[in-house]
C-alpha cells in the first residue's frame, strides 16, 4: 500500500475519454481512458473556471464509463510526475468517482413529467 495522498474536486462531466489499450505486450493489457472536468474555483471578486483531465487507468476506467456529460461529480484522485528527457510531466490518477447529481436522472424525471395527460 503506498502513502499516496488523496485530493478530491468537484466538478461537471465536459467528456469522458474512451480507454484505449496503450500497452506494447499484446499479453499484458493497459488500459488508460479517463474524464475532463469543467471545475469553479471562482470567488466573490474573479470568476474562475478550469478544465481538468483525469487520467484512469484499468479498473478506474468502470467508474468512469458509467459517467455523462452534465453530471456532478466528485473525483478523489492522485498526483504523479515523471521526469522524461529532462522534462517533467504530471498526470492526476482518478482514485474513485462519486456521482452526486446524475443528468441521466434529471432526464428521465423531465420524461416522466411531460407524459402527464394533462
């Protein structure tokens, strides 16, 4: 078990990102798929509205396909930064998906309210 500290955000679903086999042994898979969060950070005096990707590797990738665009979320997550060439590359590794209001939801409650007869 790693000391790995967990950050959470929350955010609305912008996209989620299909995973994709990204290993080289066709016998070992990797998957890596992941979710892009429109997050609000603003306060009383900016308005201040960021786009973040997730990245989510192998069974993460089950929690985030289960999203929709428009849902709220809350993403716990990691922080992970390699060195490449002398240049540094961070990712935020999903952790776990909590669906706080589901769109999904939202549109069966409205299909059911316009089939009233009156």
């Amino acid at each position: 078990m790693s000391n790995q500290t967990i950050f959470n955000v929350e955010g609305t679903v912008k996209s989620v990102i299909e995973p994709e086999d990204i290993s080289k042994d066709p016998k070992k898979k990797m998957l890596k798929g992941g979710v892009v969060l429109t997050c609000d950070f603003s306060t009383d005096k900016y308005q201040n509205y960021q786009e973040i990707m997730f990245d989510a590797w192998n069974k993460q990738n089950e929690q985030v396909k289960k999203l929709n665009k428009g849902d709220k979320v809350e993403v716990a997550f990691g922080i992970r930064s390699n060195k490449f060439k002398d240049r540094y590359f961070t990712n935020l590794n999903v952790i776990s998906v909590k669906i706080l209001e589901s769109q999904a939801e939202l549109f069966d409650e409205k299909e059911t309210e316009d089939d009233l007869p009156f």
